[in-house]
C-alpha cells in the first residue's frame, strides 16, 4: 500500500505492518510512509503470510497477539523461507516473551506502548545491517564485486570485478 506522499519519491524499502488494532496498525502506516517506505498491511495471522511470500518484504513488523493464528507462529513460518528482518511488537513486558520472540526468529522487539521515533530508528538499524550482510534480507548472493563491502577487500580478487 503506497499512500499519495511516497508516490514520486525514492522509496526506502517495503515494510510489512502485521497489527490488529486498526489505529496502531494505520499509525504505523502513516509514520513508515512518511519515512519513504511502502506499506503493506495485515489486520491477522493468515493475513500476514501470503504478504510475506509475495510482496518480499524487506522488513516486517508484526504484533504477537494477532487473532487467527499469532504472531509466533507467523514468526515461525516466516523465518522456514526468509531471513527479512522481523521486529515483533507486543503488550507484553515480560523477559521471557521477549526471549521467547527473538528465539523463534524476531531480530528485535518493542514494547507497547511506544514512540514512533524509536520504532523508525530501530527499523532503519535493522534494514542497514540487513543490506549489509552477505545475501541481504531475502538470501540472495550478492553479484559478483557488488558486495556493500567490497570496498574494503585488499586482495587481488578486487581488481578482477
């Protein structure tokens, strides 16, 4: 879902806004947007996973207390296919469900409530250090020299790309 202020404008990258409430989940929306990201939407579980599939996202921030099937398991059968970095977002506080998420395949999580700036600094570090590693967020090998990193080598294998 592109709203009309992203359109003409260099897009960051697609974010996958998995969230039940419908305030929150057009917040998040809004704020993504306005950072240069298209967003697409899911209100549940079963919502999220075909999203997830064809769209490729190249984040995904999803609620644990989803309807339907819940944010674990939609964790769950994400990380079977993709290594998209997964920011899970809940109302619970506890450590255990916090270990528990990062544990099933979240690369980090935000308690509810919390501030939309956050949320967007944390999204941004978690898209950097994707590009920046080998294969990127949907596991694809980098081309041949085109590595983010490639700069840096100092062997001769540099100078043959």
């Amino acid at each position: 879902m592109c709203r009309d202020s992203c359109r003409g404008r260099r897009v960051a990258g697609t974010i996958l806004v998995v969230e039940d409430e419908a305030i929150l989940r057009e917040r998040l929306a809004y704020n993504s947007t306005r950072e240069g990201y298209l967003v697409e939407l899911a209100a549940d579980g079963p919502a999220a996973i075909a999203p997830s599939r064809k769209a490729k996202p190249d984040l995904i921030a999803i609620d644990l207390m989803l309807p339907g099937v819940d944010g674990f398991e939609v964790c769950r059968s994400v990380r079977r296919e993709s290594n998209v970095p997964i920011l899970k977002l809940t109302a619970r506080d506890g450590e255990v469900d916090g270990r528990v998420g990062l544990e099933i395949g979240a690369d980090d999580y935000l308690t509810k409530p919390f501030s939309m700036r956050e949320l967007m600094a944390r999204v941004r570090a978690m898209l950097r250090r994707a590009r920046m590693t080998e294969g990127g967020p949907h596991g694809e090998p980098y081309p041949a020299g085109h590595h983010p990193l490639d700069h840096l080598r100092t062997d001769d294998r540099s100078a043959a790309t």
